[in-house]
C-alpha cells in the first residue's frame, strides 16, 4: 500500500466524541484530520426528529462551548446545530462521508485504507484515534424476511407513517418514542418487545406517556413475545405461551440496538474480549496495537450504555492530554503532506 499522503493525527470519527478528539489535539499544536463515514454527528442525525436528550445541556458540551437550549434539555436539532458549530468554530479539518476501511501498522507509521464516493485512497499517519461508535452497526434479529424494503434498523420522519400499519420491535427509548412519534402522525401502530415490561431506563417522561396510549387502546403493545418472521405484509410473532400471531405490518422497525465494529478492529490486529471490549492502557487509552487509541462508546465494547457523551467527551484528553511536547513534534514532522513508500 502507497499512501497519498501522511497525516500525524487522524481521528476516525465525527461524532462529539471524535470532535472532543481534534480539540483536545488542536489546542496542543496539532490540526489532527477527522473523517467520518456519513455526516458530521450522523448518530445524532439518525436520531427520531425533534428527540429530547435525557441529560441537561451542558453534560453535551465539548470544547468549553456553551450548548444554549430553549428549554430545559437539548433536542435533537438543537445538538446537531451546536457540532457543527462547534467544528466550525474550532476550525477543525473534517471529511465526510469517508469511511476508514482498515488499517496497518508497518515500518512505525499506520497506514490507513479509506474510502469516499471518489472511490478508495489511502493516507498514512503516526496516531489513529477511533472514535467510530455503533450506530452504523444495527443488532440483527437474525430472522426471515429482516431484508425487506419496509424493514429499517432506524426510525425516520413520523409523516412517513401516516395511516399504515406500524410495527416497532424493542422496549429501550428509542422504540418508545418512535412508537408515540408514529401514533401521533397518525399510524396504527403496535410495539413489540421480548421482555415483560419496558426497559427502567425509559426516559420518565416518555413512560408515562406510552403506558396511557396502551391502557387507551390508541397503541397495541405485545410484551414477553419474539419476532419470527417478516413478510411483504404482516409480521409473525410469538408470545411466551407459543402462540403465534400475525400482525399486518406496512413498514416496520427493528430498534433493537446497535454494536460497534468489532470486525474493523480485529482486521487492524486490537485484541477484543468476549464481550468486545478492547485491550486498552486505562490512562492513555492506547490498544496494543502502538499507536491507536480508542475514544468513547467504542472503549466498552457490547455495553455500549456504559458510555455516553457526558463522560466520553473527556477521552480526548486522556489520549493527547499528557504528551504535548510530543504532539508538537509530530506536527512539525508532517507540517506537509508527505509522500510514504513501502
């Protein structure tokens, strides 16, 4: 692999986390480059439109920037206008829509392997910092007709349910406020969950709110029941008793989590245990692979909950926060883009 060119920084990752990332480098002397597979904070993006945060605004912040907010918490519009402002203001070199498909350490140097719309390229640099999180990698159900068209791993726009059959498969936040989101734009819609009640960490508000539209028959909830198969037109469901029923279905949603890329991982040689969580150095959040670190959700492997972007938004400084004077000099190495041979 012939790299285009060296950077001595590169961030995989555009989310708050990986923003967090380049400001922690930035105000240290470096201009590290970030990349990112869709948009800038795409996991935000993908959030049901007009989402209420759980945390309080200035848990979300980076950077010492102030998040300002309407009301009490941030909505979903609010968080995706403040990142981009934020990397706007910290001048941070961001490409989108970029993913990073692999990457090697040979020779001292990480060559990375990208790829955008252009086509694949490749870019060599002294530190990788993945900070990728998990929202490109849906939990599969692992079922007949999951591949459908109207079957999505995401909610979209409400409108787009008006008057249709609506199933929701899954009990955690999300799945209860697509499913409130769904009804109040008109769909008929039913939730179903594997569990016997709602997940406890359901936001408060949004409990409350969906156990009245259950109680008045105004949404259809099947709890203690599995999804077995998904054709063009119902969905077949299984409740704890074995009966099997079938529910008509125009588009569904399978909101049941999401994992980071534990593939992209052991193909660049990090060591994952069982539940996916990487060998990292507790202070500097170094793999064992020198020179990648790892920031955020991706630091937890399958316990993706145990990470938020209250504490993650500190990983940046445990990364470059206690080697400036070595941050510098890789600057002043590759201050240019430089052409690597191997």
């Amino acid at each position: 692999m012939t790299p285009t060119h060296h950077e001595p920084i590169l961030i995989a990752g555009a989310g708050p986390i990986g923003l967090a990332c380049g400001i922690s480098a930035r105000r240290r002397g470096a201009d590290p480059l970030l990349l990112d597979a869709g948009p800038i904070a795409g996991s935000i993006v993908r959030y049901p439109v007009g989402m209420q945060f759980f945390t309080t605004p200035e848990r979300l912040e980076i950077g010492g920037h102030p998040l300002v907010t309407a009301g009490p918490k941030a909505t979903r519009e609010d968080a995706l206008k403040y990142y981009r402002g934020v990397a706007r203001t910290e001048a941070l070199r961001v490409r989108t829509f970029t993913r990073l498909r692999g990457a090697e350490r040979r020779g001292g140097v990480i060559h990375c392997a990208l790829e955008s719309r252009l086509g694949p390229s490749q870019v060599s640099c002294d530190r990788l910092v993945l900070a990728t999180g998990y929202f490109e990698h849906p939990n599969p159900l692992g079922i007949p007709g999951e591949s459908l068209p109207h079957v999505s791993h995401y909610f979209d726009e409400p409108h787009l349910t008006t008057g249709l059959d609506v199933v929701i498969v899954g009990g955690k936040n999300s799945a209860v406020e697509s499913a409130l989101q769904a009804w109040r734009a008109g769909a008929r819609v039913t939730l179903v969950y594997r569990g016997t009640q709602l997940k406890p960490s359901v936001k408060y508000w949004l409990k409350p709110d969906f156990e009245n539209r259950v109680k008045a028959g105004e949404i259809t909830a099947r709890f203690a029941s599995d999804v077995m198969e998904i054709t063009p037109a119902a969905v077949l469901v299984r409740d704890d008793h074995g009966v099997v029923t079938t529910l008509s279905a125009d588009r569904v949603y399978a909101l049941t989590g999401y994992h980071p890329d534990f593939e992209l991982f052991r193909g660049m040689g990090i060591a994952l245990d069982d539940e996916g969580r990487p060998t990292l150095d507790p202070n500097t959040l170094e793999s064992n692979v020198p020179g990648i670190f790892m920031a955020g959700s991706v630091t937890s492997g399958r316990k993706i909950s145990e990470v938020f972007i209250e504490n993650g938004r500190y990983d940046g400084e445990k990364i470059f926060g206690d080697h400036p004077s070595q941050i510098r000099a890789e600057a002043l190495y590759s201050s240019t883009w430089r052409a690597v041979d191997e």
